[in-house]
C-alpha cells in the first residue's frame, strides 16, 4: 500500500479555505489538521486491529 503524502497534502490545503490567514497561522493550522487526521487514523488502525482481534477469540 502506497500512500501519497504530498497529494494529501494538496487536497487538505485545497479543503482547508485558507484565504487571509499569516504564513505563521496557515502553518498552525495545517499542522493541527494533519496531527487531527493522524490520531483519526491511528484510531481507526487500532479499533480495526481491535475487531481481528475480537473475531478471533469467538
């Protein structure tokens, strides 16, 4: 599996509407949106490790 960090990137710039914010501040807010998105997905690998792991002990 292959991920495309750097059109990731682009789509979340795309979606994030940053308009007239400073460089300071649409940094802070891409930083905040990518860790958000990183601690969704770390919570999605680890309910879906959660779930094998369930199915296996029935």
């Amino acid at each position: 599996m292959s991920v495309d960090t750097t059109q990731q990137a682009l789509d979340a710039l795309a979606t994030a509407g940053l308009g007239d914010e400073t460089p300071a501040e649409s940094y802070v807010i891409g930083y905040k949106t990518g860790w958000d998105q990183a601690l969704a997905l770390a919570i999605r690998i680890e309910n879906a490790i959660n779930n094998e792991n369930t199915e296996e002990t029935k």
